[in-house]
C-alpha cells in the first residue's frame, strides 16, 4: 500500500467516525504528484513540479444528498478539520436538497487495487538527454512524469484503489512556420534508444515538410486518416455519440442511426476497452466498469455507456460510465489494409497526419468540421510528392467511416491522452489508420 | 459558500511570506483558494448540488538564470518549505537553457476587489434551488422539448501574491455562471436553444442575473427551440452576415485574441493550440480589419468576466488598443513575453495579461476582457444596410486552424433579412472565413445600445493544459459578402 493509499484509507476511516444515523459517505480521491517541462526551440519554456490531492465527498441519507471537494494539505490534523467541516456544511445542504429519485449508491461492486509500482523518474537528465538529441532542432513540447492516484472508499465497505506512475512527452519539430511532425513518448521507464529512435523518424518526416508546399483547391480527396486522425474523429463523435442520456434525450450526434436507420460501414467495430485501457476501473460514485461494452458492431449502434445516474433515470443497468458517459479507453478493430504499403492502397490522395480543432457543423447529422494540422502530404501513385497547406475538412461520419471508407489497416496504435486539465488524464485509445474515398475539402 | 478570506490570510499570509526562499534571485509566492457552487434542476428533478474548496500555493523561484516552480496544496509550514526547495532546485536544473532568464520584479502593493451589488451569499440554498425549479419549468413550452435545464455555477476567487521584491497583490473576485437550454425533437430533428451558450456570465451577484435577463428568457429559450424545429435550414450562398453580440464574442476570441497572444507568436503553443499568422513585424502598421474596427484589452470594465487590477505576475493592468481604426498596434503579451520579443530585436508594448487558471498552473499570456468598440449604427440602420443576408445569434460550433486563419462558425438561430428587413428564422446558421481578409469586410459597427458585455468561461490553452474565462464585449456588427450556409438537413 503506498503512502497516498494509506493517507486517504485513514482520513475515510476518521471521516466514515463522523457519520449519523444512517448516513452513508463515498469518497473519491483524484491526485497527482507531476512533473512537467515546457520545451520551445528546444530551450525550456516552463518547469516545476504540482503536488495535489482533490477529496471529493457525497453524504447520503435515504434519497437525498449533498456532494462536496477540497484539496488535502496532506496533514491529518488539517484535514480531519477541514473534512469534519465540510461533512456538517454537507448535512446543512442536505436538509435544504429535495428528494434525488436518480440517486445510485454503489452496494454490490467490489474492491478493486490496481498499482504500478513506484517508479524514479528523473527529469533533469531526461531534459539533458532532449536537449542533446534535439539539438539544431526546433523542439516544442512537453513532457510530464510522476504518479497519478485515484481512489473510491465507501462507508459500506468498499474500497478501490489505481495508481500509474508514468512518463509522457508530446512533442513537435517545426521545421518553419505551421511545418512541422508531431509525436510522442511515453510508458513506465525511459528508454534511451527508444526515443533517439523516435527522433530519428521524426526527423526523416521532417525532410519530406522540406519541399515546396501545395496549396489544394477546396474538393473531394481520396485521404488516408493516420490512427491520430482517426482518434479525433472518434474525439467528437464521443460528445454525446456513445452516452445513454445523449441517446434518450435525442441530442446525440449519431440520432440518425438511432431514428433514421443509417449506419456505418460494416468494418468498423468500436469498443470501450477498459481492460485493455490505461485508466482505472471505477467511476467517481464507486461502479466498477466492465472489461469491454460494445460501442459499434458491424457498423450499428450495440450498447451505450450508462452512468449511475442514467441507470436510474431510464431503467437501464448501469456499465460504470463517468457522469459524462463518454468513452476513456476506446478501442476499434483492425481492418484488413496492409499498413506497410497504405501509401500504395491510397495511390493518389492526401496523407493526414493529424486533424485538429473538430467541432460539429450540424450535429443531428454528425455532420464534423476541422483542420488539418502537422505532417499532411500530396501523395501521387503511391509516392508523397510535397506538403499540403493546412485545409478545412467539413463531412459526416457517416461518409467517412461508412459509404466512403475504403477500408481500416491492419494494425493499430496505442495513443495516450496527453490531456492534463485539472490533473493528468489516464485515457487512451487503440486505433487502425482509415482510408477514406471522396472526403470534402472546403477551405 | 462562505466569504471566509481576509480572516484566513491573516492566519496563512506570514508563513507564505516565511515560504519565500532567501539566496535567490527573486521569488514569488502565489496562493488562491476558489469556492465554488454548482445547482442545476433538470426537467423538473433538482440535479446533485456541488460544493468546492481548492486551495493551494505555486511558489516560482528565479536563480542563477534559471526558473522553477513548484505547486503544492499542503500549506503547512513544512509542504511550504518542501515546495519552496523543490522549485528552487528546478531553479538550479534549468540555468542556462531556458527561453527567459530575467524574472518580472515586481514591488507593486494593490488590491482589486469584484463589485457585488446583491452578494448570493445573502440567499438560502432554496431561494437559489427555486430559481432554478422556476426557470427550468418555464423552459418547457410545448411536448417536443425533449430535455431542458437550469444551472447556476458561482465562484468565489481569492488569490495572494507576494514577492521577494516587496510586492503584495491582493484580489478577490466574484464570479457568477448562470446557464438554460432547451432541446426540441422530431424524428431525426433535434434543435437546442441555449442561454448565450456560456456567455451571460458576469463578475457579481445575483444582480449578473438581472443583467442577462434570465427569468424572462428561460419561456423564450423554449419557444425559439420550437421555432427552430419548424424553421427551414439556412440557405447556401455568398451575403452579408450580421453578428449578435454573443457570437460576436467567438469571432473576436479564435480570430483577434488568441491571433494576437504574443506566446503564441514567440512559437510556446505550436505543440498544442498552435501559431498564429501574425508575426512580430505586423505591430503598428498591419491592417487587421476595416477603418471601423477598433478592440481593447480591458481590465477596468466593471462586472465583465475577466476585469482584475494585476495580472498573476502581479503587473499592474490598464485599458489598452490593440486595433485602433483597423490597424494591428499591440499584442497580447505579459511582461516575460515582451521581454523575449525585446531580446529577438523586435520591441512591442504588450498589456498585464500572464495568467493562471489556479494555484496548480504557471501564468501564460492569456486574453482577459477583449473586447470590440462601439460605432455608431443603430440596430435598424445595420439590418437595413443588407439586401441579401442573415442573422447569426448565439454560438454553437467553433472550428479555426492551428495559425488561427481559416474559421468555421455555426450558430443556434438564425434569422433571414432581405431588402433590409428581418424574415423568417432559420436553423444551422453557419459562415466560413479566414482572419487575415475576415475582419477587412466589416461593413457596420453598432452603436452602444446593441453592445453587451459577455463571455467565455472555457478557454482552453497551454501545457500543461489550462482553462480560464475571457471576457468580451462586442456590438452588433455587419460583415460583407460572406461565404454562408446551413446544416445537412
């Protein structure tokens, strides 16, 4: 049991003391101890270190509740206090809440323990060896290493436990103005020879970003969407694409293979993996998450992520969904394109190495709109011929991954999310790369 | 949600200032605390209620040509001294090869405090809750509305900032996010009308309420959810596009401020929000738009979102150009930013704009209240400049490239105007552009009663990652020859 584990086991235990009646108390605990290094022209931008602990509360009594969270000072004698205080300011606010008819309180999930075990990180010669393999290149970047915690503790009993110690650098090398090839490192150890490797590839991308770049006119391109591509596209489908809520109150994006019969093509398999994942098991409320639950099958609709909540709102059994129902280990199958000779599959066309910036340009369609951003080539009979200034993409994904999809490659990439809003996230996802026939290009 | 601050910081202000490390070139101690309130009744069932309490201290050490910082929400005495010898050895790692090696001294001592006419705190949790039932039922207009919503998200921001230079800022802020929307229904047809999106929000009390109109809205969010579901797709075609002000603030956010944020420019956010086009050489002579553009940063507009006196580095903030008559004359830069851009050869004035979103997070140049300048149309002379055109109103899908150039916007509703008068309504406004032409085809500024004062509350930016509210205040204005168009439906 690490030191965190023990901290937060024993302030729920002090705090569970506090209850009356026949309160209940959850506790989540979301923390991090991170370090993180902004690199610019391969120079650091900004370095330091965030040491934070987020409790969050819910004091249950029959059908209401009140929920809370504050940041631990790591110090019992400080936190006892300031959860003694919040527990009764959680009780006031009780007595003023009505009744919550879709409040789910988690009674017949298990304890769970999921830890990696510690790992020294050492940044300072992590940022020697950048600045020397990066050297006469711009370098853009950040890398980040540390532990990440995540517990559950209920006053019934369960306890759930996750904890990832990892390193993870996403970086760019800009060759001169938008030019550049994205990239990123990251897993439990540094490995050397691992990230030269990576630099190596990455500076041989960079060569081909050398030639003149061609300026497309707005049309329809046979393109080729890297597995990074792809996972935007899965990005903004996710925003209410796989959510029971988003289903039933008919603000989901895919509403029209829910109501009108479309579908995708029949290549395209889409799972939330969480065995296969990189984040915990468990939600906020304590529901522990099943290993898989089928997305998209054969390119129709299967099941949707159902939070707790949304279990008691629709009748439905709930799979362990977060609050916003949206996937955190998304996985889809391999097609049957030969990944070594995708340049050959797509014969004349566009590469995407990345997309950026998607948003919904009339959402009931799931009709998506984005950029292209970073390594984007003009390919002709199978041979990148120059880079393509960035353009403007405006298509449904019922195009992309259904009428118009040639086919997905046979292999696949592990991405990790490099997200670190409010703390570093733990999600990923495992994705083919997706040729695409006639996607449209508009500005 | 207590207002407990003053008292705390009599108690914890002498040992940050214990914190700050001696032998050292300069050190900052930065500590905040947000309390924070989440309500929210949906159809009718008042949602989990949410209370929080994140405090904590960032304190940054400059040494030997070297910075570092280190956050912590342990505020003993001893997590303090930790964090102080843990940036102080970042401090030590990164002498010699970091972008900045001269901190920004500052010995300013100043506070700025939020302008609270009706503070919440004088409400009971059930006054704040019936608000909320109140306005969620008069969403619900008619059988299609398939889900609506109230909320009311409040913070309360305290933020310390002392300085091995004498400095001391003191600034508490008083924020208030209210929230509707209503989603319509029929077969493969959905519709939703929102409450600005996120914009009606406002420094204040209940009073930010009054000011958005927010009990007499939730009935009209619902009927125009209606209308919406009825309306025909906005047409395709080449016309002038007229800007409600709260779509004006997405135009002005992704394709003026985060242009003109000078980190971006100096290449910091290339690995994750991106460049910009423009480029140190633009200063003081670029035409960003047409003669009738004017914007401004700023801080001094009482109640917008993002009004403060100092910015994190604890630079006093002034109102400030940053185009005037339609040419570009200054960034978006704090004073490490122009301190960097001085050093490449290129001196620009910047304005106080470095900011984080927490105590967990560095300062970054950031927009703070950026805001469009009043002309002089009238609303009606603006609709009856426009033979052929539409009417854009609120937000609801922003798409720009990473150079902030070429931009898809998509708006909630929209409204047909031909020969200069308003028609009918219209679903899946849209507009495509690209900034460096965009703002040359302003055509009509509106006068100072089409103005408001809103906001964007999730700004997005940096690494590690940050979300922090901007302010914007715009008038109506006209846009020709647009490349416009409606959904796929």
């Amino acid at each position: 049991m690490s030191d965190v584990q023990t901290y937060f086991s024993e302030l729920v235990t002090w705090a569970n003391s506090r209850l009356s009646g026949d309160e209940i108390l959850t506790c989540y605990l979301a923390g991090e101890d991170s370090n993180f290094v902004r690199f610019n022209r391969n120079l650091i931008r900004q370095a330091g270190s965030v040491s934070q602990r987020r409790l969050s509360l819910d004091l249950i009594a029959g059908t209401r509740h009140a929920a809370g969270s504050l940041q631990l000072s790591q110090d019992q004698q400080m936190d006892r206090a300031a959860v003694a205080s919040m527990i009764e300011s959680l009780r006031e606010q009780r007595r003023a809440m009505p009744d919550d008819p879709y409040l789910a309180v988690s009674t017949d999930n298990p304890s769970t323990f999921d830890a990696d075990p510690d790992t020294d990180h050492d940044p300072a010669t992590v940022i020697d060896e950048i600045q020397t393999v990066a050297k006469g290149r711009d370098l853009v970047g950040i890398y980040a290493d540390g532990a990440v915690y995540h517990g559950f503790a209920s006053s019934l009993g369960q306890r759930n436990w996750y904890q990832s110690d990892t390193f993870n650098f996403d970086w760019s090398f800009y060759l001169h103005g938008d030019k550049a090839v994205k990239n990123s490192y990251g897993g439990r150890h540094w490995d050397s020879a691992a990230f030269t490797a990576k630099v190596g590839a990455a500076s041989h991308q960079l060569d081909s970003l050398a030639r003149p770049a061609l300026d497309l006119q707005p049309g329809r391109y046979r393109t080729y969407l890297s597995p990074t591509a792809v996972q935007q596209l899965l990005q903004i489908v996710s925003w209410g694409g796989f959510g029971l809520k988003a289903h039933r109150t008919k603000q989901t994006p895919l509403l029209r293979m829910a109501a009108d019969g479309a579908g995708l093509h029949p290549s395209v398999n889409l799972t939330e993996d969480t065995a296969g994942g990189t984040g915990p098991n468990f939600q906020e409320q304590g529901f522990v998450r099943p290993d898989q639950v089928t997305l998209i099958e054969g390119g129709n609709l299967a099941d949707q992520l159902v939070s707790p909540r949304s279990s008691k709102e629709y009748g439905v059994p709930t799979n362990g969904a977060s609050n916003f129902e949206q996937p955190m280990a998304t996985a889809m199958t391999t097609g049957s394109l030969s990944s070594a000779t995708v340049l050959d599959e797509l014969g004349t066309g566009l590469l995407v190495g990345n997309l950026w910036y998607l948003n919904f340009s009339d959402k009931a369609a799931c009709r998506t709109t984005g950029m292209t951003r970073f390594a984007t080539f003009w390919v002709e009979d199978g041979e990148v011929v120059a880079p393509a200034n960035v353009m403007r993409f405006d298509d449904t994904i019922y195009n992309l991954l259904g009428d118009k999809l040639v086919g997905l490659t046979d292999e696949r990439e592990t991405l990790l999310d490099a997200g670190t809003y409010g703390g570093r996230s733990t999600a990923s996802t495992r994705l083919p790369g997706a040729l695409v026939d006639d996607m449209a290009f508009t500005l | 949600m207590t207002t407990t601050a003053p008292a705390a910081y009599q108690h914890l202000e002498p040992r940050l200032r214990a914190a700050l490390p001696g032998g050292v070139d300069y050190a900052t101690v930065r500590f905040s605390e947000t309390r924070a309130e989440y309500l929210a009744v949906r159809q009718g069932v008042a949602q989990p209620t949410s209370t929080s309490v994140d405090a904590g201290a960032m304190i940054t050490v400059w040494s030997g040509g070297g910075v570092g910082y280190a956050a912590t929400s342990d505020l003993t005495d001893s997590g303090l001294r930790a964090a102080a010898e843990q940036a102080t050895r970042w401090a030590a790692t990164t002498a010699g090869r970091t972008v900045a090696d001269t901190p920004p001294t500052i010995e300013e001592v100043g506070s700025y405090q939020s302008p609270v006419t009706d503070p919440w705190d004088q409400t009971t949790l059930t006054d704040r809750l019936e608000l909320l039932v109140e306005a969620d039922a008069a969403l619900d207009v008619d059988q299609r509305i398939v889900d609506r919503m109230a909320a009311l998200r409040r913070t309360d921001v305290d933020s310390l900032i002392l300085t091995t230079g004498g400095g001391r800022i003191e600034q508490l802020t008083r924020n208030t996010f209210p929230y509707m929307y209503a989603t319509a229904n029929s077969g493969a047809l959905t519709q939703t009308r929102t409450y600005g999106r996120n914009a009606n929000v406002g420094q204040g009390g209940r009073e930010v309420l009054d000011r958005f109109g927010f009990n007499r809205r939730a009935a009209e969010i619902g009927h125009e959810a209606i209308e919406l579901l009825e309306a025909a797709n906005c047409p395709t075609g080449t016309m002038d596009a007229v800007l409600a002000p709260d779509q004006m603030i997405l135009q002005i956010h992704e394709s003026i401020g985060h242009p003109l944020e000078l980190d971006r420019i100096l290449g910091d956010e290339r690995n994750y929000a991106g460049t910009s086009f423009v480029t140190l050489d633009m200063f003081g002579s670029y035409r960003y738009g047409s003669d009738l553009l004017n914007v401004t940063f700023d801080p001094d507009m009482e109640g917008q979102i993002a009004s403060y006196r100092f910015d994190d580095e604890g630079t006093p903030a002034s109102k400030q150009f940053l185009i005037r008559n339609g040419v570009l004359e200054r960034p978006l830069g704090g004073t490490i930013s122009q301190a960097r851009a001085s050093a490449q050869g290129l001196a620009v004035d910047g304005v106080a704009n470095s900011r984080a979103c927490s105590w967990n997070r560095p300062p970054i140049d950031r927009m703070a209240n950026i805001n469009v300048e009043p002309g002089t149309d009238t609303f009606d002379d603006l609709i009856a400049g426009v033979e052929s055109g539409v009417f854009l109103q609120t937000n609801n899908s922003w798409s720009i490239d990473d150079s902030r150039n070429k931009f898809q916007f998509s708006c909630e509703y929209g409204r047909l105007i031909t020969d200069g008068e308003l028609g009918p309504v219209v679903r899946n406004p849209s507009y495509r552009g690209i900034s460096a032409t965009f703002w040359r085809s302003l055509s009509g500024v509106g006068d100072p009663s089409t103005s408001q004062a809103l906001g964007t509350p999730n700004c997005g930016k940096g690494e590690p990652n940050q979300v922090i509210s901007t302010g914007h205040a715009s008038p109506v204005c006209r846009f020709s020859s647009i490349d416009v168009f409606g959904g796929a439906q």
